[in-house]
C-alpha cells in the first residue's frame, strides 16, 4: 500500500472510531487465526465461506486452525470467554484482516479489511434501527454519497425452520434440475440454494420459491415493522429487498446490505443483521445481538474524489530543514528535534546535497517551510524561513534558529 492509501486509511479510522464512541461503543481486537470449528459452528458447515473460501490448515499439535474469514464470531467467542456480557448490553467495535480463498478481481481480496461493529444485549427493534442509523452516518461521515442501504426480515430460528421445511417441499420436484452443489445443499442446508450463483439454479429452481419474509411470526413481523418505521423517524433512507437473505447461517430477523453504485461488480460495501442464537449456540447465555461489517478497501472504491483529497489535505503542515556542511547540519538537528517534541511535523536533509537539489527534495515531501542555514547564517545563528506556499517577493526573512520552534509554532497554528 502506497502513502496516500495509508494516510486515507488512517483519517477513515480515524473518523469511524470518532462516530463509534459517539454511540458508545468500545474497541475489541481478536485474533486473526481462530479453531476452524468456530466459523463451521456460527457461519454454518455448508456455506460458501465455510467450504470454499476459508484458508484452513493443521497445525503443529493436530488442530484445524484458520485465518479468519469475517470477524463476528471471533467477537462472540471473545465475549463468552471474558463474560463482557456480565454487566449488561455491550457495544464493540473493530478493524482488521479477514481472508477468504476468492478469486482476487476489483473490489475482491484474499487478505481485506474490515471494520465492524456489534452490539450484544438488546433485543429490541431500537437496536436494529441504531445499528444502520450508525452505519449510514459513517458512510456519510468518510465521504460516500451515493449507497442504497436494502433489508429484509429473516424471522426468528424457529420461523426460519418452518420456513426451510416448507421450501425443501416447494422444491422437491426441481432437485434434477440443481448443480451438484445444490442437489447436497438440499438436504443439508436449503436455506442456502437461494443464494446459488449457477444461472440456471437461479432462473429454474429458485426464481418463484416462495419468499422468506413472507412466512416469519407475527412477532418478528411487528419487530421488522417498527424497525422500519424508527429508520424513518430519522430520516435514514433504506429499501425492502425480500432478496437479501445473506450468505452466513447465524442471522435472525433483521438482516440488510448496503450496495454502492459506480465501483464494479462487487459493489456491496457493508452488511450485517441481528443473530440472535448465535451467543447461546457458541456455548454462551442466550444473548440478542445485532451488528455490522464494512469492507474498508471497498469503502475506500466508493469515495468520491473530493472526499479523497479533502482527507488527503487534511494532513499537518510540515517544515523540512536544510543544512550547508556539517557544522550547520548538527545545530539544525537540534532544533529538529526541538520542533518535533513541540508537535511540529518536520524532516531534515542528512546528505550533503546542493541547495538545489536539497529543495527539490523540499517540494517533493510537501513542505511547507524550509529553513535554511548556510555559513553566513550559521556565523549570526540565523536560519532562512521560507514559505513554500507563498510565490509573493516578501515569501522568506531571515529569524534567529533559537526561535524557529516558537515561530513556526505560531504559522502552523493559524
Ligand atoms: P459479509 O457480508 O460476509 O458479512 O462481509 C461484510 C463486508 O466485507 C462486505 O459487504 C464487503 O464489503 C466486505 N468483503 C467481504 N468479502 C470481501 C472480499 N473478498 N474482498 C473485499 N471485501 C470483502 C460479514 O462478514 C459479517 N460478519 C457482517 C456482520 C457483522 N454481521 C453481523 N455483524
């Protein structure tokens, strides 16, 4: 990753962490390399993620270890493991590397990045609705205008039992006409032949399968409903999509993506929804949780151009100082470190360059100022301020060195 990707990635960071303490939530870091066992239990045996995109190996001692292909579980795990739930609902938040074997195109990585949140405790359809009010703003927040948030309702375990049952009926008859992969899917998981990327899958065995929100309890319903309506009531823009049914086994309720115009193919950008089973399933107490994650290389696709730069200008002024001969250069070190501990951003030229050349390195790094000393100015302590962004005559004068600090100082903080 070249400078101004870094420099993107950390103000994006930066921005997110701002937004995520806004609505009190704190930082969790896990491992990238988690028991296999773990993303079969939660995102499910018979997933693409799990049977086909997770990078899994044995290690030293016999255990099927992974790179973690997505960060939710690993956040369950750490939240059971250190009884986070012990004094009530707890929000957390986190960015890292996630892995999954795909086949690498625009937008698509094997090693990517997310940020993520999740919030674990309340049931409540307020949750939900905080949830993608929180993930709305942050894609405003950094810069992303054009994305269409799209949800649905997958009901509760129970609904979504019936309703597995009630779709291998629809489908029993078409079981000849499935992919291979399918044909297995069908037993084992048929939640997951909606999701099938064969065409033929898509427009001859699932195309008219009967819908999923249509078949979920009253309740989940009512809680759908009022999740909706709480998205309105503050002015959080979101389609229904009966489509969206995700590609991970541990959602309930609730589920949504958030698509992009303009960045390609893979133009979702963030996901998420309630998972309601999945503390209790990974050995924890019965806890309701919702939350989301965000691919950061995509987030970054979707920035438009102004964005971009703002953050990119948004970087500190910085003063570059050059030295002629060693005698010059050894009081200038002094002082670079002087301006450094004053939280001045500043380099200093240690080759035995020209002039010219030593400015051309100047205007290369951006600098706002240089501070020269020759051997005149060595012999009256002066060094030669100038302004690199002012083209006018009077754009340098001359200041004693054991005032730079001070002066430079006073330029960067206006
Ligand atoms: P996911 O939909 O698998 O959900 O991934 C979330 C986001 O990660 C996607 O919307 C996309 O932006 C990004 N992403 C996924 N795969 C790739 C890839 N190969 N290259 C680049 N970006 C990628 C989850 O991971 C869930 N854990 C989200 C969640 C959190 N649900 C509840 N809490």
């Amino acid at each position: 990753m070249i400078e101004s990707e870094c420099r993107l990635w950390e103000v994006l960071e930066a921005e997110c962490i701002n937004l995520f303490r806004r609505f009190s939530y704190e930082g969790i870091r896990t491992p990238v390399i988690e028991l296999s066992a773990l993303f079969k239990r939660s995102v499910g045996e018979v997933t693409d993620i799990v049977q086909k995109e997770m990078y899994q190996f044995e290690d030293r001692s016999g255990d099927e270890i992974c790179l973690r292909p997505e960060g939710t579980a690993g956040v369950v795990r750490a939240y059971i493991e250190n009884n986070l739930g012990n004094d009530g609902p707890r929000k957390l938040y986190y960015f890292g590397p996630m892995f999954r074997a795909e086949r690498p195109q625009a937008g698509r990585y094997r090693q990517f990045h997310q940020l993520g949140a999740e919030y674990f405790g309340h049931d409540s359809p307020f949750a939900d609705a905080e949830t993608i009010q929180m993930l709305s703003e942050l894609l405003q927040a950094i810069g992303i205008r054009k994305f269409t948030v799209k949800i649905n309702n997958l009901g509760s375990e129970v609904d979504r039992a019936a309703y597995a049952e009630l779709l291998k009926k629809f489908l029993v008859g078409r079981v000849s006409k499935m992919c291979v992969e399918c044909a297995k899917r069908y037993d084992k998981n048929v939640f997951r032949l909606l999701d099938c990327k064969n065409p033929s899958c898509r427009s001859q065995v699932v195309a008219d399968a009967p819908a999923i929100h249509e078949s979920v309890s009253r309740e989940s319903a009512d809680h759908f409903s009022r999740v909706c309506d709480m998205l309105t009531s503050v002015g959080v823009s979101f389609e229904i999509d009966p489509s969206i049914i995700r590609g991970l086994d541990y959602y309930t309720h609730t589920v949504f993506e958030v698509v992009s115009a303009g960045i390609g193919s893979q133009d979702a950008i963030a996901a998420g929804g309630r998972y309601d089973g999945l503390v209790e399933r990974l050995g924890g107490k019965p806890t309701p949780a919702v939350g989301f994650a965000a691919g950061i290389e995509r987030l970054c696709l979707a920035m438009d151009e102004a964005a971009r730069s703002e953050r990119l200008l948004s970087e500190q002024k910085k003063v570059h100082l050059i030295g002629m001969g060693y005698e010059a250069k050894a009081v200038l070190y002094k002082t670079l470190s002087e301006l450094r501990r004053k939280g001045i951003t500043a380099s200093m030229e240690f080759s035995d360059k020209s002039l010219k050349a030593s400015m051309r390195s100047a205007n290369k790094l951006g600098a706002d100022y240089v501070a020269i000393v020759g051997e005149d100015e060595l012999r009256e302590k002066k060094a030669l301020l100038k302004n690199m962004n002012d083209q006018s005559d009077g754009n340098q004068s001359l200041v004693s060195i054991d005032e730079l600090a001070q002066i430079l100082n006073g330029e960067f903080s206006c």
